[in-house]
C-alpha cells in the first residue's frame, strides 16, 4: 500500500491511497495523524473518495505534521565515516533531532543563513505501533513503512525534514527495505548514490536501539543516516534538489533565503523555519 498526503486547498490536506494512477481520499489530516488510529490498516483500505479533476490542481503535502523531533542515525554508511574521517562506529549513534519545520516535495524551502548546512538522502523508517525494548529479531513488526527523507540542519539549529512523496508499506518492499538504490541531485548534478544494503546498522537494529532509549509512537520516524557526504557549501538561492530512493519515490525541493512575502497571513510550514 502507498500512502500520500495532498494538499486540497490552502485549508484542507487529506490523506490519499496510491493505487497506481488512482487516488482514494481517506478522512485524515495527513498519514501521521493515520497511523495514530488503532487498526489504521483497516481505515486505509476503506473504499473513500475518489479524487476526482474538481479537487484539481493537486499538491502534495507533507506525510505529518506532527514531528517536534525525530530519531537520526549519525553514522551508517562506510562511505559516511570515511568522509568525516572517522571510524566506523561499534553500534548505532542515535540523536535526538530537533525540528523547526516538516515540509514535503515541490515546497521551497527556506533556510537559515548559516554557512554550513548539512542535508543529504535517507531512508525514513516510519513506526506503526508503540515499541519499547524491542528485540532485533521482532523489530520489523513495528515498522507502518518507508518513505524518502532529506533533512537540513546546522549546528546550533533546528532542523527542516522533508518527507515523502509516499508512506510505502512494509508488505511492499524487500524485507527491511534493503537492497534500495539511493540518489541526489543538487541542480542536476549527481551527489549521492548507495544503496539500503550498505547501511552498517540494518533497520531492525536500529529499532531495537532506539526502542531502549524511548518508546516509539505510532508516527514516529527514525532516520537510516546519509552516505558520504553531499557538500557543507552554503546552497545559493534557487538551487534545486531531488532526493530519491528506488521503489519509494522523490523530492523535488528548492531552496531560498529570501524571506516570505508580507502578505498578511501565516504562510504555511513549507513557507518558514530554520535548517
């Protein structure tokens, strides 16, 4: 199953199931207010709403909204360690992450003046019920699915994490989510490329160790960490990037430091925050 949040009109998000070229409109928010419900399968399999050309232009919005801070994997590629010139870590690093800012593909992304900002692709593991003290051999069971993350941050700040363009549910990936070809691209220039089974740390691992440390919610996300380094040189204005992971999706995303327009109302999430 692949689960999408859409932007309706500038009041009303809602969630969609992607059945190939047809889209169901389920009543929810986003997907993370979805996978709160008990038995949210069950509510995302229900018939719902045809989306039909009337609700049209259609933009996507962020799978939740719902994040103040989300779990990051600091180092798990080989490549990553070797970038920053480090060893690769005994066991999982895990970081607690401040957000300022959920956003989603094709939303404009502004970011803080900062001259150093790091981003880069991951795969985001999205929790489907509450764990605590997990062990590796059931952790896949607490996994809803994957989607594509790129987080911006810099030090001292809070970060802005784009999700989606889709929740793909575990039943349709390789266990584990392995195997998965993971790309960027920044103004069409190749960045990144790696794959999900180069990961130090699989998925399960990385449940069971934040499972010990918190108990995971519904909703919840756990990010995979980034391979080698894109760049910390500070993004110029307009600079496009696109964030992919194979068999999941993209994010579209642009970057600019101009300050939102004074028009008078709060613009949207998208719209504001630091990274």
């Amino acid at each position: 199953m692949r689960l999408s949040t859409l932007r309706l009109s500038s009041t009303r998000t809602a969630v969609a199931r992607v059945d190939r070229n047809r889209l169901t409109l389920l009543p929810f928010a986003d997907v993370g207010a979805l996978l709160t419900c008990e038995s949210w399968q069950e509510h995302a399999a229900t018939p719902g709403e045809v989306l039909t050309p009337t609700h049209a232009p259609i933009q996507p919005g962020p799978l939740t909204t719902r994040l103040a801070t989300f779990t990051q994997v600091e180092v798990n590629y080989a490549t990553r360690a070797k970038a920053l010139n480090t060893p690769p870590p005994p066991i999982p690093r895990l970081v607690t992450t401040p957000v300022t800012a959920v956003t989603g593909d094709r939303d404009v992304l502004r970011l803080t003046p900062a001259p150093y900002i790091h981003w880069g692709v991951e795969l985001g593991v999205v929790i489907g019920q509450y764990t605590s003290r997990v062990s590796k051999a059931s952790a896949l069971r607490s996994v809803a699915g994957y989607t594509v993350v790129n987080t911006f941050a810099a030090i001292g700040w809070p970060a802005v994490v784009t999700i989606g363009p889709q929740l793909v549910t575990a039943d349709e990936l390789p266990l584990g989510a392995r195997g998965l070809t993971l790309t960027t691209t920044l103004d069409s220039r190749p960045r990144q490329k790696a794959n999900t089974s180069d990961m130090l740390f699989d998925v399960a691992t990385l449940i069971e160790a934040a499972s010990a440390r918190i108990t995971l919610m519904p909703g919840d996300l756990i990010t995979t960490g980034t391979p080698a380094a894109t760049s910390t040189d500070r993004l110029h204005d307009g600079c496009s990037i696109t964030a992919g992971i194979k068999g999941i999706g993209e994010l579209h995303n642009t970057v600019t430091h101009r300050p939102p327009p004074a028009t008078g109302h709060v613009p949207p999430a998208s719209d504001s925050g630091e990274g």
